[in-house]
C-alpha cells in the first residue's frame, strides 16, 4: 500500500515491512532565464504632456494650469531623432515577440530618462 502523508514521504507496506522513502523532486518545467531574456533594455522616462480642461476657469486658475508629468516604465524599443517607443508587456508566440502596453512618447517632450537594467 502507498499513502501520501502530509510531507513528502511514502510510505510503502509490503508484507508487513514498512519502507520509507523520501519522494522523488519533480523538474521544472518553464522557460530558462536564457530563454526569457528579450534584447531590449528597460527604462524609466520622466515626461511633459498636454493637460487640458475643458471647464470654465477664472484667470487666476488658469495661471495655476500646469503640463502633466506623467513618468513611464518599459523596455526600449526604438529611439530615433524624433521619439522613444516603450513597451511594458510582452508575450513570445511561433512568430516570436508580440508586445503589448506600447507608448510612444515624442524626444522634445522627454526630462529625463534613465536606464534600469
């Protein structure tokens, strides 16, 4: 007879001799970090967007109107003279990498930008 305890030991009767032993470790089955890895880098980018409001304000409010500075996490995926394209999910399909959560953000509007990994 084998029974299950509430660890991981079998114990096994065989004729009135009971044996013990410890139950063998399963392998897991998933990606390597080696396989996980993707050839980008990721970021942080700190960033001036619009802000608007399209209620009725006295001039004093609209003097305290501010841009909006949103901040950004994900990997690098292009940067070029004229904008950084960020992702912050990604899944790998037959087809390789599908990525999701994409932002593109224009380079004049980038205050700063620093490298996480």
């Amino acid at each position: 007879m084998i029974c299950l305890t509430g660890s991981t030991i079998l114990t096994i009767t065989m004729g009135g001799i009971n044996m013990k032993r410890k139950k063998p470790k399963r392998k897991r089955r998933g990606l390597s970090t080696r396989e996980n890895r993707i050839p980008y880098s990721k970021y942080r980018i700190e960033w001036f967007d619009i802000a608007s409001d399209s209620g009725w304000a006295s001039e004093h409010q609209f003097d305290q109107m501010k841009l909006a500075t949103p901040v950004s996490e994900g990997w690098l995926y292009e940067k070029n003279e004229c904008v950084i394209k960020i992702f912050s999910s990604y899944d790998r399909d037959e087809d390789g990498i599908v990525f999701g959560e994409r932002t593109v953000i224009p380079l004049s509007c980038v205050k700063k930008m620093r490298k996480l990994n």
